[in-house]
C-alpha cells in the first residue's frame, strides 16, 4: 500500500476510522464488544497504522476499545483523535466553548487510549465560519499541547482554506479533515492547497453524509455502473475514486465488520478503466 507523512509517522493511505465501532451514531457501546475488538486487532494484522479516533466517540467508548483490542500499541501506529466537541446525555452534539475545555479534552484522550503523546490531534471547527480571532484562540491551545508533547502534530478539520493559510502563518499543519466525496467537492480548494503544501487530506463522509440523501454516493448510476463493470461493491468503487484524487489523500473508511473491513482494505489495489473514472470524474457536485 502507498503511504504518505503524517507528523513524523509515514502511513498507508489507508487507515481506520473508529467512529462505528460505538453505538448507533456513535453513542453508546457496540452492538457486538467482541467483533469490535476483531476489527481493530484484524486491521493492525493487514497492515493498518493509521486510527482516526476521538473521545467523543461514545464517549469514551471508541478509545476504550482501541486501548483494550492493541494496547501496548504498535510502534508505527498513528493514533489521531479530534476535539471541539462533547456528548450530552442523550447523545446530543455539544461543540466546546471555552479554551480550556480543548486542553482538556485532549488529556482525556491520552488517558483513556493510555498514551503519553497522540500522532496529531485535529481542531475540530463545528462552524466553518469561525471568525479570526476566535480560530486564532483555539490554535493557540492547539500550539501549546503540541509544544508541551500531548500531540506530535496538529491537524485541522472542517476548515475553509482562508483557515488552513492563516494557521501556516503560526505553525505547521499535519493535516486536515474535511467532508469530501464524490458529490460533494465544496472543499476542493482546501484539498488543492494541501496537495501543494504536501499537506495530507483526510475526507470524511467520503460514502455517506447525515446532510445528503442516504443514497447519493452509493447509490449514484456513475458508481453502479462501474462496480458491476469492475466486479467490486459501489462502496470500494467510491473510495478507490477518492483516494485517488490525490496523492495526499488518506481514506479512514469506518466498520464494525471484519468483511466491510478486508473489503475496504482491498480499495487500495483497484485500479479503475478510463471509462469509469471519466464517469465519475463527471459526477455533479
């Protein structure tokens, strides 16, 4: 598998990402504990050292799995995680207000996955709209984590572009996380220019959007057509059409199956015929 830097870790461009692994939208625990821990163990077994996490997966449900499926962890394994929001009791999303509440939240993630540092953590905008000088204040508790070692890198995550360039002015960027796909290219300007900062490109709601119809990837004609030419499910057809956008692009497909999880790795080796990816490239935005 092709891989790409990410902090000081290099990573195959294709990861795991942890948010299926807790209950139905990403609260409460698993439907199956033990499958959940078979996925992450069988993913590190087939070469996976790239997991996407964050505490509020559950909370604390995602992380804890991951300490208990891989602890003591890999030595080239990237653990990222996200702050900039929390769970309320009925899993309500509650984005974070105070400067402090993200310094914190990052110390929560070390304690529950038991590490001292994380490969990145992504500041996570819940409005990507967020003024200056409110961005600049959240950067700076970003900054300070990295300096104190809770982070090896910082990473940013549902950015516009006038974001990612006035963050380059104070510090490095690992990555950003940002929704991308195949109908959805709003954050193509960001992509470009972390494809020529050699910035990796992390895309979520790469298959599917709670803001889109349920079948407007999946079920789109362009991607049908082309998994029954090639002999692959629309799911793998979608995601090898992603990850080769760009070299920088790092997919971080999520399961809580050991079959979807093989059949994701497997992206990596699909090559699409011209005519496919014309279709696809074609796709309306």
């Amino acid at each position: 598998m092709d891989s790409f830097a990410l902090g000081r870790f290099s990573v195959g461009r294709i990861g795991f990402g942890a948010i299926q692994l807790s209950g139905s939208g990403a609260f409460g625990p698993p439907r199956d504990r033990d499958e959940a821990l078979a996925v992450l163990r069988r993913a590190v077994e087939l070469g996976v050292n790239h997991i996407d996490t964050a505490q509020f997966y559950g909370p604390n449900v995602s992380n804890e799995l991951i300490r208990k499926a891989l602890h003591p962890y890999p030595p080239d394994l990237a653990l990222v995680s996200k702050v900039g929001a929390r769970r309320d009791d009925a899993g309500g999303w509650v984005p974070l207000r105070e400067p402090a509440e993200f310094r914190s939240d990052i110390e929560a993630n070390l304690r529950t996955l038991d590490v001292e540092q994380l490969a990145a953590v992504n500041l996570r905008l819940i409005d990507r709209d967020c003024p200056d000088e409110r961005f600049d204040e959240l950067l700076s508790v970003m900054i300070a984590a990295r300096d104190d070692g809770l982070m090896g890198a910082i990473g940013l995550s549902n950015i516009n572009r006038e974001h990612l360039l006035r963050a380059l002015e104070r510090t490095d960027i690992a990555c950003v996380q940002n929704a991308f796909s195949l109908v959805d290219r709003s954050s193509a300007a960001v992509l470009r220019e972390c494809t020529t900062r050699g910035i990796a490109f992390v895309p979520f709601f790469a298959l599917r959007s709670p803001f889109a119809a349920p079948d407007a990837v999946l079920g789109h004609e362009a991607v049908l057509r082309a998994a029954k030419r090639l002999g692959r499910t629309p799911a793998q057809v979608a995601s090898a059409w992603t990850l080769r956008v760009a070299p920088n692009v790092l997919m971080i497909p999520g399961t809580s199956s050991v079959r979807h999880l093989e059949e994701n790795l497997q992206v990596a080796s699909i090559e699409l015929d011209d005519e496919s990816r014309k279709e696809l490239d074609a796709v309306a935005t």
